[in-house]
C-alpha cells in the first residue's frame, strides 16, 4: 500500500510517482485522498500509468476536488487498469459530464466497491452509469450518497438488478422521496440488498409504509431511514409488517418525529417477532434516546447472531464487508452509525 494522504503533490514529483509504479509491479493500494488542486495536476499521476501494467487494485482519490476535466484523464487510466477493484471517488465535483467519462472507464471494469458519495451526478448523471450498473457482475457496494438525486434518477435502479448482486446501497441525502422508494421496491435490487441506507430523503409515513410493502420478500439485514421526517403513526406500520420478516437486524429511526407513545407502540408490534431487533431511536426535539427493547436479553448478542448468520455466506468477501458493517469493530452495544458501513 502506497498512502500519500494530504501531501499536496504538485507536477514535479508526479512523474517519480509514476516512475515507482514502473517499479512496483505488485502494488495493491494508491491513497491519494486531499491532495486536489483547482488546476486537477494531481490526475496526471495516474493518467500517466494509463499505458502500464498494474496490479493496483485500490485507487482512492476522496477530496481531490477532480471535475469533469479531471475525470477524462483518470478514465484513460482505468481503461487499461483492470485490476482495481475498489474505487473511492467521494467528495468531489463529478458531475454529467465526468459521469460520462467514468461510465466509459469502467467499461467492462470488475469493480466491486464503487464510492461517489458527495459529487454532483443528479438524475442525468446517474443516467450514464446506468449502462455499467446493468452490465456489472461483480458490483457489490454502490455509494450514492448526496448527489442530487430524485425520482428520475431512481427509475434507473433496476439496471442495477439485470446482472449484479450489489449488496449494499447507500442513497442518503438525496431527494428521492415517496415516489423513489416506490422504484426500488419495484425493482429486483431490493432482492439482493443486505444494507440500504436511506437518511434524509424526505420520505415521510408514506415511504416508509411503502418499504415495509416490500420487506418481506427481502433479505435486508440493516436498514437506515433517520431524518424523513417519520411520525410513531408511520414507524408502527412499518413495524408491523416485521412480524414475518426474520432477516431486518438493525433499523435506525433517528432524528424523526417519534414520540414516547410510537415508540411503545412499535415495541409492541415487534414483540413476538422471532428473530431480534434492535431499532435506534433519537427524538430531535430532546437529547433522551430510546432504544425500543424487543426481548431485552437478545439484544445484547444481536450483532453477534448477524455474524452468525453472515457466516453461512457463500460469499466471504461480502461476509467480511458485512460484519464490519454490523459490528464496526467495537464493543457490541448495538448503537448503529453510518461510520459503521463497509465504505466509511
């Protein structure tokens, strides 16, 4: 692994960069994160590994502030770099056209983590990969996190469902709304998902009902909707379809419109469920959390039951990605967070 983090690399040493891919062969890991320049130098680097052969397969480029421009020269890279697997793009200023760019660089890539929260695809963004979302096979962790994204953008979701198995789908911060999670209940990726975070994205009772109409024919292990604006009314439905739901193991609730009352009524719509659950819930207007207590004495070893369950995976690298995700290597107090997921 080759961390350079935060080093403000300039034109005169980006050439000996290269210069030490043509020597190290077996490099696995390139972190480049914080290194941006508005003049998008920094992408040269890589641009001028296009021609080699590299077995890089971890680029991480989060907060280089890498435009359209810039994503023109990285795609060139990737065209001839088969090898990455991993590819770390957040917090930058991708938009349509270096979406464009980016679809045409993972042309028959064999990506399996894809990060590009905190850009600027939109719908039409998002529009471009459609084509490399319906043709991946090996895609299995998609961040899509605070882009712009809203109803049309969701109508593409199914591409994501014609060949793949993503497993774990993040959309927080968007605008996709009611009629968003009406798609993805439609489409097949619901299916294959594990994790689906969906904070902040104004859903409301009618989304959240609107999931709970498709759960039961999911496999979703951990489930994020805090911030939607959620009332007890909504959550209490939404529970109440869990009854033969055995899969859901985490559900956060945070930052909604829940009250003490919701929160009784939703201990009580899960209180015969066979399988625990451990559900978050903290009121906005009052720093008091509740955490909504379904057999107290299960809830302790919750997330070492999803380990278990992780366990009989086929899929190992998506059983490791996965564990980290449900117990984010700390104690097992069961308090979800987003720094807990897989890409954080």
């Amino acid at each position: 692994m080759l961390d350079l983090t935060a080093n403000r690399i300039k034109t005169w040493n980006q050439q000996e960069i290269a210069d030490l891919f043509a020597m190290n062969s077996n490099l696995r890991t390139l972190d480049l994160t914080a290194n941006g320049h508005d003049d998008n130098l920094l992408v040269e680097t890589e641009a001028r590994i296009r021609g080699m052969t590299v077995d890089c397969t971890t680029i991480d480029f989060r907060c280089c502030r890498l435009d359209d421009e810039a994503m023109e020269l990285l795609c060139q890279a990737l065209v001839n770099n088969k090898s990455i697997t991993t590819l770390d793009l957040r917090s930058n200023q991708i938009g349509e056209t270096g979406a464009q760019h980016l679809a045409r660089g993972l042309h028959e890539s064999t990506i399996h983590k894809l990060l590009l929260g905190h850009n600027r695809l939109g719908d039409k963004g998002l529009k471009h990969l459609a084509g490399f979302l319906a043709s991946s096979i090996t895609l299995e962790v998609l961040d899509l996190s605070d882009n712009d994204i809203g109803e049309i953008g969701m109508r593409l979701l199914p591409s994501l469902s014609y060949k793949g198995h993503c497993a774990a789908l993040d959309l927080t911060g968007n605008h996709i709304g009611v009629a968003g999670i009406r798609f993805l209940g439609d489409s097949g990726i619901s299916r294959s998902l594990r994790i689906l975070a969906l904070g902040n994205n104004s859903i409301g009772d009618d989304g959240i009902i609107s999931i709970g109409s498709f759960l039961w024919r999911s496999e979703l292990w951990l489930l994020d909707v805090q911030s939607n604006g959620i009332t007890g009314k909504g959550a209490f439905e939404f529970t109440r379809c869990l009854t033969g739901n055995r899969s859901l193991l985490r559900l956060s609730l945070k930052h909604n419109c829940i009250q003490d009352e919701g929160a009784r009524e939703i201990t009580r719509a899960i209180e015969n469920r066979q399988t625990p659950l451990y559900i978050d819930i903290v009121e906005s207007a009052s720093t008091e959390q509740t955490v909504v207590e379904d057999q107290p004495e299960h809830n302790e070893v919750t997330n070492e039951q999803a380990y278990s369950r992780l366990q009989n995976e086929s899929n190992k690298e998506n059983m490791e990605k996965l564990r980290r995700a449900l117990l984010g290597g700390s104690p097992l107090t069961g308090v979800f967070d987003r720094r807990d997921f897989p890409w954080s």
